[in-house]
C-alpha cells in the first residue's frame, strides 16, 4: 500500500465560503421567505441568465423535472428519439411523460447522438429529439437542427452537464427549442440540487414559470396541470455565491485536463476524448476509452485496480440505458441497432476531475494507470 492512500472520489463539489453563505442565511431567516419567488430566486435566476448568455432562464430544484416540464411545455407525445448513452433520467423523463423513447447509436469518440442514426429512426408517431450533449461536449447541433427542421420535430437537448460551454463564444443554450440544465452536486456548478429550462422568449418562458408552480397563472387561476420544480431561496442564495467562483473554478479543472492529457499521452490502448472546433469546454469530466487487446487489461481491470488503490473512477455511462431492465424490452434497445453505443459504454472510464484535484493525486493515479 503506498504511503498516500487516501480516497480520491470521480468529483468533489466546490462550496461557497461558508460565512458568506452564513450572512445570506441571516437574511433569509429576517425576512422568512423561503421559496416562491423570493427575492433571492429572482437575483439569481437573472445573474445566471446574463452568465451563461441566454435571455430566458426558468430555476427549477433539479434537472430531472427540468426535462419532465420541458416536455410538458412543449406538448411532445408518441415517439421521441434519444440516446442511449446518457444518465439515466434523459429517458425516465419521456416514460413519466408517457412518451415511448426510441434509441438511435451515437458518434464513435464525441459519444453524442449520431444525426443520421435519428434520421433513420424517424417514424409517423416522432414529434421530438432529446439529444445529450454527452460530458457537456456539443452535439452536431447544426445537422440535428436540419434533420428538425425537414421533418417538424422539436428539440429538447439534455444539457445538463454542458453548464456555461459554446461554441463560437455563443451559448450551446441557445440550439433547439428548450435546453435544460442540471446543478446537482456533482456537476461542475452546483446548487446542492437544482437545475433550469432555457427557452427563447417572454410567453415561453411565463408557461414554463407556471408549469413549475403547479400550473398557477394568478391566485386563483390554474391554466396547466402542473407540478411542483421551484428552487428555494437557500438554494438560489447558495447559487448566487457559486457564480462568484466558477469561472476560477472551470480554469482549474482546465489545469487538471491539461495535466492528465499530458501524462497520458501516448499510453497505447487508452484513447482520450476530443473537443469539437471553437468549443470552450467546461472540463466537467475526463472520460477516456480503454482498448483491451492494446492495452492489456479491460475497462472493468483497470476500474478495480484503480478502486483498491482507493481511487473511484466512474463508468459514465455504463450499463447504457437501453440494457436497463424497464427500457431492454423496446426493440430500439436491441443490441445490434446501438454497436456504437454498447462498444463506448464497455471501453469508457471517468478519472476523477474536479477544481482541487492536487497534483500529485492526479499523479497517483496515473501512475497506477500506466502499470498496465
Ligand atoms: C445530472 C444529469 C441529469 C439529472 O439531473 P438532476 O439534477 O440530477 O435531476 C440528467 N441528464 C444528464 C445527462 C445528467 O448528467
């Protein structure tokens, strides 16, 4: 066992300055408004708005009833075509909407969905694409938008790790018809939980508003059978000390991609992923592809290797969601329509990355990577 040994988790949220987050709390215990579009949830939900370069931005409590009310927004029923190769939530969000999810395979390497998979996977029940853009990389959004545009689908993309990323210094936010965002403790900006839908006008934005307040348009009027996503006040206080910091944070994370890029250069059978043209990443995850036969060892090896060395790499995304028991059954979900997908998902490994990740941790565990 060598000398450090202590565990090194796949991320580790950054916090506020507690004092600061302490000051905030005394406001919020003065005032006892907690949540329902205090003050706090109002700074916040504009700050981030002008942040990230969008102009319509929705708080809600966490990405996953961000997608749930995104496709309530929009009215998507029948068939939606989705990937694969996602957390599991992009296609839990169509089942609690009553939509049938239809898989189409991925791009080898970028892991996004591929466009002419969706192409092929149309049928006359399609209405919609919820594409991922997978560790925050962009998906081809231009050729997904041609494929929308030729046969009237809508586009909801699953941007939830894809926080602050553009292309050409514009926002990835602003593609399709509704993007959502998830702020749960483990992306790379964090509200504890949390999440917003990103539409691109005022009366969509006032729907959407309503539809996360049970449908309430005024005291006693009620225009959509709603639910219940709000952000609360600590969370939104909480949120707005985390812009503080995270452009720092992201130039940190950068320096731990530089890091692992540079030791891993040349380590054969370990592939590393690539970031599209003018992409300004957000360096939320540092997944890398493991070729057996090159390498020596499996995915499966080198992650226990790393787990007794007490380093907790994660599989994202393995099992893909189509091998999970409630999706296996569509016919989508067969092996042989998603080879792409299935090969990615048994090669992947996520090295921890987060802002302080030290040097020498990084080190650690590229070392015990290299033993192979
Ligand atoms: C994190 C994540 C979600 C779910 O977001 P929550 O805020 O945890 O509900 C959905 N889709 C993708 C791709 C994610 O990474």
């Amino acid at each position: 066992m060598s000398q450090n040994n202590k565990p090194i988790y796949v991320t580790s949220p950054t916090l506020p300055p507690l004092e600061d987050f302490i000051k905030y709390l005394e406001e919020i215990w003065e005032s006892k408004w907690l949540t329902n579009d205090g003050s706090f949830h109002r700074e916040f939900e504009s700050k981030l708005a002008k942040f990230l370069g969008v102009k319509y931005l929705s708080l809600m409590n966490n990405g996953t009833l961000a997608l749930i009310i995104a496709l309530q927004e929009l009215k998507i029923t029948g068939e939606v075509i989705t990937t694969p190769y996602s957390f599991v939530a992009t296609t839990h969000a169509l089942w609690w909407n009553g939509i049938k999810p239809v898989f189409a395979d991925i791009i080898p390497g970028q892991c996004n969905i591929d466009p002419e998979k969706i192409e092929a996977a149309i049928t006359a029940k399609t209405t919609a694409i919820v594409p991922v853009h997978v560790y925050g990389h962009p998906c081809d959004v231009e050729k997904i938008q041609e494929v929308a545009d030729t046969y009237g689908l809508k586009i909801i993309y699953d941007a939830a790790p894809a926080f602050s990323v553009k292309i050409k210094d514009n926002s990835i936010l602003d593609y399709g018809d509704l993007s959502i965002l998830s702020f749960h403790a483990t992306k790379a900006f964090n509200t504890i939980e949390g999440g917003a839908i990103i539409c691109h006008d005022e009366k969509s934005k006032m729907r959407i508003d309503y539809l996360k307040n049970f449908g309430f348009a005024g005291e006693t009027t009620v225009v959509a059978p709603g639910i219940n996503a709000k952000m609360n006040e600590l969370q939104a206080a909480y949120g707005l000390l985390q812009l503080k910091t995270i452009n720092e944070n992201i130039l940190k994370r950068k320096k731990v991609d530089l890091l692992y890029r540079k030791l891993l250069k040349n380590v054969p059978g370990i592939t590393l992923s690539e970031f599209g043209k003018d992409v300004q990443y957000n360096y939320a995850y540092f997944p890398l592809f493991v070729e057996e036969k090159i390498y020596g060892m499996s995915r499966d090896d080198l992650y226990n290797k790393l787990k007794e060395n007490n380093i907790f790499s994660r599989r994202y995304y393995y099992p893909l969601i189509s091998n999970f028991s409630a999706y296996r059954g569509l016919d989508s979900a067969k092996i042989e329509n998603l080879p792409i997908a299935n090969k990615m998902s048994d090669q992947v490994i996520c090295l921890p990355i987060y802002s302080d990740l030290a040097e020498e941790d990084i080190e650690r565990i590229i070392n015990i990577l290299k033993t192979f």
